[in-house]
C-alpha cells in the first residue's frame, strides 16, 4: 500500500474542479511550448501545479511528471524517479540506465548522457515536468539539472516549478533565448480574473467594489482567494467580513485560516488539527490518530466536498494531502493551542505506519514525537529485510536521523548502519563506527539493547567483514584476506550471508593477486552461502565469476555445470514468469564454453536468446559481454568486418564491475585484428598499451601478452622474420611457467598450442610436436576445441604428425575433420540469424549505422543531410521492423541478424 | 556571521502582522508588530543553517520578506577581531 504511494510521485495530477481560463497567460504558454526550458518560479499558493498541469492537458504531448519532496534532494532518489518517469513515458528510453544506476557503477552523468542521446533520435517531443523542484533543488542535483539543461534534446522539453529559483546557468538560459519564465506578477490573478472567480465559479455575487477590495487585499493570490471564498460562503453580510479583513493588517493567510478554521464545527476543526502532523492522509491513518475512530473516511470525503485544501493523491482517492501552506498554518495552530498532544499525534501514526510495514514513515514519525528508543528499535527490526531488498538508501537516511545517544547500545543497529554507508561507497568515519561497536560488544551483556538476540551473534563477524571491504577499497588484499577469513571465523552458524560476503571479499582480493585456485574456492562458498540466505540474483552474478575462474582453470566441464545450475536456480525462483536479473548473462556466458567446444550453432543460438530476452534479463556488463561474445562467433566464421564493428562497439558500451579486467576487450580486439591479418593497427595496440615482451609477468595482464605473442606469431608468418620468432618462444616460455605455477590450466592449453606452432616456424618440430600433445592431452577431457583452430598454417601438419603418433586420441580425429572442412565455412549460424519480413531499406540501414554511435539526432541528421524530423521517422520504422525500442537494442539485433554485416565497409 | 558557537541575533521583518503563535514555529523568535502591517521577528539562531531553515520556511509560508539582518553577539573573540589584519 505504501510503496503504491511512490508511484502517486509519478502521476499528473488530477484537473481541478473549477478553475480560471488563464487568457492572459495564453501567449507566454505558446512560447513555452516550443522553449527548451520553462521555469515557473513563484511562492507557495500561486497556482503553479494547477498551471502547469492545465497548460499541458489538452496537449498531445507526452509528459513525464514527477512531483518531487524532500527525499529527493538525495541524487539517488531524484534519478531513481526521473528516470523511471521518462522510461514510462518513452519506453526502453531510459530503462538500461536505471538498472546501471542502482547497481551503483556509473556516475549520473555517464548514464544521462544515454538517455538524452536515446530521447535525441525518439519521434515525438515530450516534455519533462519537475514540479516544487525546490524540495530537491541542492549540489548533487542541481549539478545533474545543469548538465541535462546543456545536453537537452531537441525534442525534450523541460518544466520546473519552484518556489525558489533553481541553481541552474539561468543567465545564459535567457540570454539564448531558451528559456520561458512564469513568476509570480504573471501568476497573479487580475481584476477580470479576480470577478471571475469569485462571481462567476463561486457565484458569490459580489460588487465590483467589494471585488476591487478583494484584489487588491490579496494581490491576486489564489490561495488567499480560495480562503475568502471558503469564508465568504453563505454568509448573509459579505461585505461586514470584507471590510473587517481588508480593515486588517494580519498576513492575509493568517487572518483567512483562522476565519476558515473559525467557521468549522468543533469536530472537523479538531480532526484537521490532529491530522496536520502527517503528510499524507487515508481514512484509516486518520483514524489512529483521532479520538473519534470510524471518521476519517466521511470525514476526508466531507473536506474534499468541501474544498479545504485535501488533495487528492492517488487514482483511487484513497491518499490526500493538504495543500502545503494550508498544513503549515494548521501546525502552527496546533503548536499554539496543544502543544501537549503533538508527540502522542506522531506516536499513534508511528504505530499505524508501523503495522503497514511502512517503516519508513514510522521512524520519521517516532523521532518526532521524541521516542528515539521506539526509533531505534523499528529501524534495528527493519535492517535486514532492508538488506535484502538492496534498500540501503533507507538505512542510510537513519545514519543521518537516529541520535547518536541512541546508537550508543545497540551494536546491531550500529553495524546495520555501518552497512548502509558501505553499499554507498561512504568509507570515511566507518572505521571509528567499526571500533565504537567493538568497544559495546566488550560491555556487559546487560548494559546493551538488542532486538534479536540472534543478529548479536553476527556482529563480530560484521565488524570484520567490513573491515575486510575497506581494506579492499584502500587496495591492500592481504589484509582483505586476512580479516576476511577472521570473519568467515567468528560467524555463527546459520548466519550465511556473513559468511557469504566475506568469502566473496576474500575472493576478490585473490583473485586480484593471482591465485585464482583460491579465489575459486572462495567464490564457491560466497556462492553457496548467498543461495541459502536466498540472495539468488547475487548467487547469479557469483557464478559468471566462478565459471570465469574455472575457463582460466582449464576446468571447462565443470564451467558448464556452474552456469546450467545457476540458469536453473534463476528460472526456478523467478516468480510468475518474470525474468530474474543476470539471466541472460548466464546464456552469455553459456555461449562462451560452446566456443570453446567449437560448437558455433550452439553459441550462436544461447546469444540469440540472451538478446530476446530483453535489456531486464541482464546484469549492467551483459551488453558489452555480449558483443564480445557475438564478435568472437563472427571471428570464428572469418567475417572480419563484422568481429571488428561488433568489437568497436563492445568498448563503446563496456561498463566495468568490481572484478580486475583480466580479459581486457581492446585486447580481444587487438587478437581479432592480429588474426585478420591488420598487422599494422595490431601493432599500433601493443604500442598504445605499452605490452612489451620482456616485462613482469602477472596472472592480471597474462591474457594482454598472450595476445601480444600471438602478435609476434602472425608477424613471423606475414614477413618471415625470425627476430620476432624468438621474442615469441621466450615469452610464451615464460608465460607457460607462469600458467602452470598458477594452477591455470585452460591457459596451459592455449600457451601450449601457440608454442607448438612456433617451434614449427623456427623448423623445431620435436619441441612442437611435445607442445601440441600436451595441449592435446590437457584438452581432451573436456573437449577444448577452438584453441587448436585459431592460429594459421602449421597445424594441420603438426596436428597430422601427431595423428601418426596417438592414433586413438578422439580429439585430434575431430580435429583433423574440422581441418579437412577447409578450416570452416563462413558464415556456419547463418541458420540462427533470422531474417526479417519487413526488410530495411538503404537509408534505413544508414540511419541504423549510425545509431550504433555516439552521435545525438542532429548530427546523424547533419552526417546524413537531412533534417531532424527524416531521422526520427526512420528511427521509428528501424525499431518497429527490428522489434526494439532503443538504440542499444536495435545494434544488437542488427548484429544477431547479420544486417551490420551485409551493409559493412 | 561568526562562525564561532555563539548564536547570531536575528531581525527580520516581513510585510504583514502574524500572530503570535507563529513563535514557536518560528524556533522561538519574539513575534513584534509595527506600524504599517510589518511583523519583526527577533531571536537568536544556532547557526546558518538555522537562518536559512528559517528563512525556508518563511518561503513556505508565502509572507514577503522585507530585511533579514544578522547582529553579531558580543563575544571575546569578537572584541579582539579589531586586531587581526
């Protein structure tokens, strides 16, 4: 019920009963049509909501709303809700970048950037309404509005309305003419309107005189004109109560409540004085915190009726609020006349936001009615289900809230806040957090508050995981490990998550060091532990690692049944048919191994199913991993244009994650170049990455100099030149020592393959005979195939001399028949591309090529010389026959369907 | 404005005569009236931030503002500022 409330943020509000055609406004609304920006900047109560929202109505153009409060001004909030408001309303314009901004890894502007380049190429304008953007209006914000101001789209228009004038370049705004501005004297209401609303909406029947009276009282305030419509109603002297309120000096809204307040019989005055300490009201709500239970909802309903500034909130009408200034003077009024009552009012609405589970709003509630132990225990009580729904914003709002004397004694709520710093990259200050909780774990037990006896017992394994994590950040893996596995010590047994996190911490770090053997093992147990603490989409981004680790290990198999189980767990715990997130890395992943086996149709089609299952099926990363892994299939069928253009854009869409990047993609890259013969820009990346052959060799940049090796190797075939021969043993000598003592047998493989082709091009073939066979051996297992396939000349000797020498070995048959094949058909998964009904048409696939750049509307417009407006229409028929709804998608299956290919330079 | 602990005194004046309850909403500023509808509101504040949740909340309000002033307490440290460069 309460998180149905967010969504009311999303919804335009409802059109008022009653309101004054603003005829006056007609011509500055007509240049805020077509302006960039439109700043409605003015005071409480003059009418902007109810402008903007009559303004934009009857328009055919689509509105993003999103109503924004004081929760806002945290950047993460104000993204959250902007960018699901543009996604609803140009669907697949900026779901890909909500997903990578709760993932935390990319910064505000790195993701907007897409979504304005997205909305650059929609057909169709929409505008984007921020309304009381002054709730949210601070640094992180502002900065992220200023930066969306100087990318703005043309077709994307932007609305604020505030109370205050925004922090934004409002100066160069005019000074370009871009930008509208509605202020408080265009906002007042005039003579004409002032008669209109009075006489005319509310037939009060007055005289011009007593309208003048009123005009100028007011200045043409509406909401003071509301109130004296509310006090004016039925009375039978209205001229003795306009002389007395324009005899008075009183702040006109002060003097108009009172009246209005005045007027109300007894109960309905108490009730809205009770209910101004919430904001937001229900019947029920209302009726915890009234004496006179069973009212609130004829009670609501009657106040409605009767116009006293409720608004109503949701579709339903089961949510209101009261009009902002209206809420405040009835606070005011209560502050004065029962001071007494107001925390009692809070504690009764703690308790009923409590039993909705809305703990939220009932933390707020118990801080303010001064019950800071209530606080603590409900946010104590709340932490971990808050964990596990990755809600850490929440909890990071009480690091701020909750009073430190009340932190004091409760170590688990200390470290429950401990975690809501970590998961948002908040390290300063958590050390001292981390020692303050140590220091009450060493109190006697009596002297300290727990809820859950049970979560006491994880704290001291918390405290080092946490540690471990920072140690992490600080870049110091020893002590990771060393705190890690003290935490993976002093967790009980049951608490898995403990356990999880820190053999995932103790992972990474060995990982980081090299010793992948360990991190594997690590992995393993954060994997289990996250399963049976039921983190599932956890336990999925967990195996993409593991089966990394175990590809590096030579342990291909055993990479297959990771990602089967972790692809079964997820189809068995997505709930009512949804796709769990990461499901569509896993097939990824799964394509992987099949070209490793060499089983190129297989690939092909676990890639095609990733793609359909949409951008929701897929981790931040799958986009560039998939491309990686459709340029491999493409390199694998010899079509080279189609590898490099899927390659080149893989680096374009790569986002990194808290893995090392062991397998860089321009290194991909560079191997895909080497083998396609462009030994001039191959070489031009080893001298861009500066990989020389005679450096330290590490596990971190082991697949950087094998390719740098295999460099050398085409170079030796391309000119014959046998200096670089030699530097190719040497390496890959050195390399294959490094591989072995790490435990990397799948690297083994590969070494040993490119050594037997080289000692074959130095005309050594007893070395490379012994280099193929153990590869051979290594390989036949699990059935490594695609190593064997890649490099050129030379092997279908050397594979035909050992035929002769281990004539039983299945391996080298199946090999020997690939060979035989004319090394491979192109274009073998031609049968998985699919092709399409409604082809496209030469501009269209123009447009399309372009899509899959950086390039915004108008400059594709502008490379192709036509106008904006032929852009966006052949975008949309690109995404309608294509099936997508954004550009990201449209290249990924212009790739699957091989149309990149056909059309390639 | 100090940025020492001790508080600022505050006078704001705002067109149009507020009542008196309006004090505690107020932090506790005295709630004076003077000729011509103004409203002076006079008291001390914490700090900045205080003066400008004040003054937010004087925005909410929609009562127009007149003058903010700040009156610095006389403290030790302010009696020797004269020495500074």
């Amino acid at each position: 019920m309460v998180d149905a409330l967010l969504e009311t943020k999303l919804l335009r509000p409802r059109p008022r009963r009653g309101t004054v055609p603003r005829r006056r406004l007609a011509s500055l609304l007509a240049r805020a049509d077509e302006a960039p920006v439109t700043l409605v900047s003015a005071p409480a109560g003059f009418g902007k909501t109810t402008l903007v929202e009559s303004w934009l109505r009857p328009g055919d153009r689509p509105v993003a709303w999103v109503s924004l409060d004081e929760g806002d001004r945290r950047l993460t909030s104000f993204m959250s809700y902007v960018l699901t408001a543009l996604d609803r309303t140009v669907p697949g314009s900026a779901g890909a970048a909500l997903t990578l901004w709760r993932s935390g890894q990319a910064p505000a502007e790195t993701m907007l950037a897409g979504v304005l380049n997205e909305l650059s190429v929609h057909d169709g304008d929409l505008t984007l309404v921020l309304d009381d953007y002054h709730l949210a209006d601070g640094p992180e914000v502002a900065e992220v509005l200023a930066f969306v101001v100087d990318h703005l789209p043309p077709q994307l228009h932007l609305v604020l309305s505030t109370r205050s004038d925004p922090a934004l370049p409002l100066p160069r705004l005019r000074a370009r003419g871009e930008l509208v501005e509605i202020r408080a004297a265009d906002l007042r209401f005039d003579g004409d309107e002032v008669a209109a609303y009075l006489n005319d909406l509310h037939d009060l029947d007055l005289p011009a005189a007593a309208v003048a009276a009123l005009e100028t009282r007011t200045e043409g305030w509406v909401t003071a004109l509301q109130l004296a419509v509310l006090s004016l109603r039925d009375r039978a002297d209205p001229q003795r109560f306009i002389d007395r309120f324009t005899g008075d000096a009183r702040f006109v809204v002060d003097y108009l409540v009172e009246e209005v307040l005045h007027r109300q019989p007894d109960d309905v005055r108490r009730f809205l004085l009770d209910t101004s300490v919430l904001e937001r009201l229900t019947a029920s709500l209302c009726d915890a915190l009234s004496d006179q239970p069973g009212r609130g909802l004829s009670m609501l309903e009657q106040l409605e009726r009767d116009n006293l500034f409720v608004v109503p909130l949701d579709e339903h009408r089961s949510w209101f609020r009261y009009h902002h200034l209206f809420a405040d003077v009835l606070r005011a009024h209560l502050r004065r006349e029962r001071p007494g009552d107001i925390p009692e009012l809070h504690r009764r609405a703690s308790r009923w936001f409590a039993q909705e589970g809305a703990v939220e709003a009932a933390v707020r509630h118990a801080l303010a009615a001064g019950d800071d132990a209530t606080a603590a225990e409900l946010a104590e009580e709340a932490i971990p289900d808050l964990r596990r729904r990755r809600r850490e914003d929440v909890i990071l709002r009480w690091v701020d809230d909750l009073p430190a004397g009340v932190v004091r004694d409760r170590p688990v709520l200390a470290i429950g806040l401990v975690g809501g710093l970590m998961a948002s990259n908040d390290f300063a200050g958590v050390e001292a957090r981390l020692t303050d909780v140590e220091a009450m774990l060493a109190r006697p037990a009596s002297e300290l508050v727990v809820v859950d006896p049970g979560e006491l017992a994880s704290v001291p394994a918390r405290v080092e995981m946490y540690r471990a994590a920072l140690a992490l950040v600080s870049g110091d893996p020893a002590a990771t490990i060393s705190h890690a596995h003290r935490a993976i010590a002093a967790a009980p047994a049951g608490d898995h998550l403990s356990l999880a996190a820190a053999s995932g911490l103790a992972g990474l770090a060995s990982w980081a060091t090299g010793d992948i053997v360990t991190a594997h093992e690590s992995y393993v147990v954060c994997a289990a532990g996250l399963e049976r603490a039921d983190h599932i989409a956890d336990v999925l981004g967990c195996s993409l690692t593991i089966a990394d680790l175990e590809l590096a290990l030579g342990r291909l198999g055993d990479a297959d049944r990771t990602l089967r189980r972790a692809l079964d767990l997820a189809r068995r715990r997505g709930s009512d048919g949804e796709v769990l997130r990461g499901t569509a890395d896993m097939l990824v992943a799964l394509s992987r191994v099949a070209w490793h086996r060499d089983d190129l149709p297989a690939a092909a089609e676990l890639l095609r199913r990733a793609d359909a299952l949409g951008e929701s099926a897929g981790l931040p990363q799958n986009p560039y991993r998939w491309r990686v892994a459709m340029a491999r299939l493409r390199a694998a069928e010899r079509d080279w244009p189609a590898a490099l253009e899927l390659i080149n854009d893989a680096e374009r869409v790569y986002v990194g994650d808290f893995s090392p990047p062991v397998h860089p993609v321009h290194a991909t890259r560079a191997r895909m170049l080497a083998a396609s013969g462009d030994l001039a820009l191959a070489r031009s990346w080893v001298r861009e990455h500066g990989v020389a052959a005679g450096d330290d060799l590490s596990y971190l940049r082991e697949y950087e100099h094998v390719t740098l090796a295999r460099i050398l190797l085409a170079g030796q075939r391309a000119t014959g030149e046998t200096g670089s021969l030699h530097e190719a043993i040497v390496l890959l000598d050195r390399l294959l020592d490094g591989a072995e003592a790490g435990g990397r047998g799948g690297t083994v493989i590969e070494i040993e393959v490119l050594r037997a082709l080289a000692h074959h091009s130095a005309g050594a073939d007893q070395p490379a005979l012994a280099a193929l066979e153990r590869a051979v051996d290594l390989a036949e297992p699990d059935g490594w195939l695609r190593f064997f396939l890649e490099p050129g000349p030379g092997m279908g000797e050397l594979l035909g001399d050992l035929a002769r020498r281990r004539p039983d070995s299945e391996l080298v048959v199946r090999l020997l028949e690939r060979r035989a094949d004319g090394i491979l058909p192109r274009e073998v998964t031609r049968e998985a591309r699919g092709t399409l009904p409604d082809p496209l048409s030469e501009r269209e696939l123009d447009v399309l090529r372009l899509l899959g750049s950086d390039l915004g509307g108008p400059a594709i417009a502008r490379e192709l010389f036509v106008s904006l407006n032929t852009v966006r229409t052949h975008t949309r028929h690109i995404y309608t026959k294509l099936g997508v709804n954004n550009r990201r998608a449209a290249i990924s299956r212009a790739h699957q369907l091989g149309l990149l290919t056909r059309t390639a330079r | 404005m100090s940025t020492a602990h001790e508080p600022d005194r505050v006078e704001i004046r705002l067109r149009g005569h507020l009542d008196e309850r309006w004090s505690s909403w107020f932090d506790g500023l005295t709630v004076e009236l003077e000729a011509d509808g103004v409203t002076l509101l006079r008291g001390r504040v914490a700090d900045q931030s205080a003066l400008h949740g004040l003054l937010a909340r004087l925005r909410d309000l929609g009562i127009p503002l007149i003058s903010v002033a700040v009156v610095p307490v006389p403290s030790q440290q302010s009696r020797t500022r004269g020495t500074q460069p």
